[in-house]
C-alpha cells in the first residue's frame, strides 16, 4: 500500500504511548479465580538486624523515579471521506468500492493488500456520521466459505458462490453502519479476504477444503508465501486508519472484536489459539464448530487471557452441537459408549473394519472402528464443553452462549460487531 508522509510516523505515535491496547484501556472485571497481580500484592517490609527494636518496621527503600514520559497528544481525528482503492485491489472489490458513496454518503472506505493479511485484501469502512472528537472500536470480521471471491451479481450467475462474497460484504457493512449509529463511540470495520481453498503443506486425509484452514495460523507452516499474522493486520490497519482515513492516533483506544461467520470461525480460533492482547472478545457467528470455540476458549483460559468468548448460535442449525446437521456433542458420545462396547472385535478386525450399529437418534449406521475411537478419545476432552454447552455456558466466566431463530445466512447482517447482542455478555 502506498503510505503518505506524517509529520510524526505511526511507530513513534505507538512509543509514545498515543495509541494503546485494550488491555491498558478497557480490562475486563477480575476473575475471583485468578491469583492476585504483583501490584495488588501486600507491601513486605525488610526484616530488622538481630538484636534492633522492632516497634516500627524498617522503611521502604524510596523508589526509583519514573522515566519522563512524552505528553499523550489528544485531538479529534481529521476524517477523510470516500473510497480509496489500491490499483492492486481485486476487480471484484473495486466495483464494490465504486459503488460506496451511493450508498454510504460521507463514509469512509480503503481497499487494497496488506501485508497482515498475508498480501491479500482487506477492506477497511468508518461509516458515516463518525464523530471527529469520538474513540474507535475495532471490528475484525472473517467471512465465511466461497466469500474470497466479491462478484456483482448477475443473472448469468447460477450457483451461489458466484456471488455470496458480494453479499456477505454488504451485510456487514450493513450491520456495521447500524452499529454505529446506535453506540455511544465509533466504530471501524476491518474486512480481510481469505485466500480460500488453502490446506497446510503436507496436510492428510479428509478435508473441507472449501474453507481456509490456514488463515491467521499461529504456527507459519512450511510455506515460504505463508506469512498471515493477526498482530501484523492490526498494525497495518492502525496505519491505513491514521494515515489514510483521517482517524488520529488517539482515538484508537477503544476495544478490538474478532469475529468469524461460518468458516470464518477458523480463523478466529488461529487468531485466539496465538493470542493477542489488542483482542477484547471472540465473536463466533453460527461458527462454534467441534474444535474450534472450544479450542479458543481452552487457549485463553491456559494463559489467563481476559478477553470474551461468545458464540450465538443457530437452534438446530449447522453449528448446534445437540441438534441440526451436525449434532456432535450428542455423536462423539454415543459413539464413545459404542466404543468401549466393540473395542474388542475392533481389536480383532482391524481399524478399517465397518460396524453396522444404531446412531444416536436409534437409526441405523455404518461406522468404521477407527471413527469409534477416534470419537471416544474425542468426547475424552470435550466431554465438559459439551456438559456446559448444554446448561446454556451459565457456569463458565467470560463466555457467553446466546441462542437465536435467525437463519445462518443472515447472521453478518444481524449480529456483526455485537449489533443487537446484550451489552453485559461475559459479566
């Protein structure tokens, strides 16, 4: 991306401290169960020589004097409206981005590569009505399957993914510019674009290789093009809001949500599996597939991360875990009691050898031994996710299970950003 020239760079806004993290900003309330910080920890004086009296404790060493810090300059941000499209930018997305002062009128907008994002697109919107003098909380949106590709939609266009990117965009620009206008700050969606069918290098077996399993991995595979990492997309963002759209350095202190819809839900988990302390809550939309919130939410819960973990969900759609298309909760247990009832022909037959059985519902299945138990060591760790999920996660701190009629597809439009969610989630 082009960068224009600052008096002062953004790293140095970043040293001075003008631009903060939402930890030092917005913590979250303490969890009684977490052990207390260095700074809330009594005051232990040094102990007295032998034989001096001891009515009154030895007096602290002073301490060091702080290190002059730069003042913090605080001025309202200069926005610039309009769209800002990087020739590089994908055809798709400059027709979207043309077509963005109709619709949103004094907003603003910036497509183009970033490096974050692994070279690929990102777009970024501040809708209109934005107030110059307000603090910015960050939107991270990850679309879901065959939404990579944002294509007009045509009458010569038959089949959905065609034309699902363009749909999904304008959804959560939607939700995002309704967002807006009923908070009491501003708010900036950051909209990355996947790079779709992406399985990590050397990858065996069964996949859904409709989605990338690769985007914002913690751990860089094997892949010298692979180079996506979330703190990066953070920092460019940072930029393209200061340098590009007018936003000053500080009003960017205000929270940062990650959220995924469907598949997107991967990407959150790799976002949240490597951590990252701009992050104030994980959104997944319809997205709470088996090893991905309960991954994330196991990786938080081992570094003591504060950030939200919330999933709203589709009653009986494709990512309730007791009912719908894959009801796996449900599955992995009954396949787990299966398991300890046919280990020993298994053991006998062999892995591949296929079971005629009733499945959870009492209607009958094939099923491979090596799926049994595969299943069994699966419901081995998951066995207490499944237990909480089922009383609604009532019990467990920071996460937050909200049930919803509103179809799958729909979910962008209706709940990007926390739009129409309870604001107390996580208390």
């Amino acid at each position: 991306m082009a960068k224009p020239t600052l008096a002062l760079s953004f790293v140095a806004l970043l040293s001075a401290g003008c631009v903060q993290t939402v930890a030092e900003v917005d913590p979250q309330p303490a969890d009684p169960d977490m052990p207390e910080s260095a700074d809330s920890a009594p005051v232990l004086h040094e102990s007295a020589p032998l034989g001096s009296s001891t009515s009154e404790p030895a007096p602290a060493p002073a301490p060091e004097p702080a290190p002059a810090q730069p003042p913090i300059e605080v001025a309202d941000s200069e926005l610039v409206a309009g769209a800002q499209i990087d020739p590089n930018t994908a055809p798709g997305l400059q027709d979207f981005a043309d077509e963005f002062s109709q619709l949103y009128a004094g907003g603003s907008l910036w497509v183009g590569p970033l490096e974050g994002n692994g070279g690929r697109d990102v777009l970024i919107f501040i809708p209109p009505k934005a107030d110059p003098a307000a603090e910015f909380e960050l939107v991270f949106h990850f679309h879901g399957t065959y939404s990579e590709l944002v294509q007009r939609r045509t009458d010569a266009m038959k089949k959905k993914r065609e034309w699902v990117g363009w749909d999904r965009l304008e959804q959560t620009l939607a939700a995002i510019d309704q967002l807006a206008g009923e908070a009491d700050h501003n708010v900036a969606l950051i909209y990355p674009i996947s790079a779709g069918k992406r399985l990590e290098p050397g990858h065996r077996g069964w996949s859904n290789v409709a989605y990338d399993r690769m985007w914002m991995q913690p751990a860089a595979p094997a892949d010298p093009a692979y180079r996506d990492d979330f703190d990066r997309l953070h920092a460019d963002s940072l930029e393209v809001l200061v340098e590009a759209l007018g936003v000053h350095p500080s009003k960017l202190r205000g929270g940062v949500i990650v959220e995924g819809h469907s598949a997107g839900g991967q990407a959150v988990t790799n976002v949240a599996v490597r951590g990252s302390t701009h992050v104030g809550e994980y959104l997944y939309l319809d997205a709470s597939f088996m090893g991905w919130s309960d991954v994330a939410h196991e990786a938080l819960a081992a570094r003591n991360d504060p950030a939200l973990l919330t999933m709203v969900v589709r009653d009986g759609g494709i990512a309730d875990p007791f009912e719908g298309r894959d009801p796996w909760c449900l599955v992995i247990e009954h396949h787990a009691k299966l398991w300890t009832e046919h280990a020993g022909t298994c053991g006998d037959q062999g892995p591949a050898h296929e079971l005629k059985l009733r499945d959870h519902a009492g209607e009958r299945e094939t099923v491979a031994c090596e799926d049994l138990e595969l299943d069994a060591e699966s419901f081995d760790e998951l066995e207490d996710w499944c237990r909480e999920m089922a009383d609604e996660m009532r019990q467990v701190p920071r996460v937050t299970l909200i049930r919803t009629k509103v179809v799958h597809a729909k979910h962008p439009r209706s709940f990007s950003g926390g739009l129409g969610l309870p604001e107390d989630r996580g208390q």
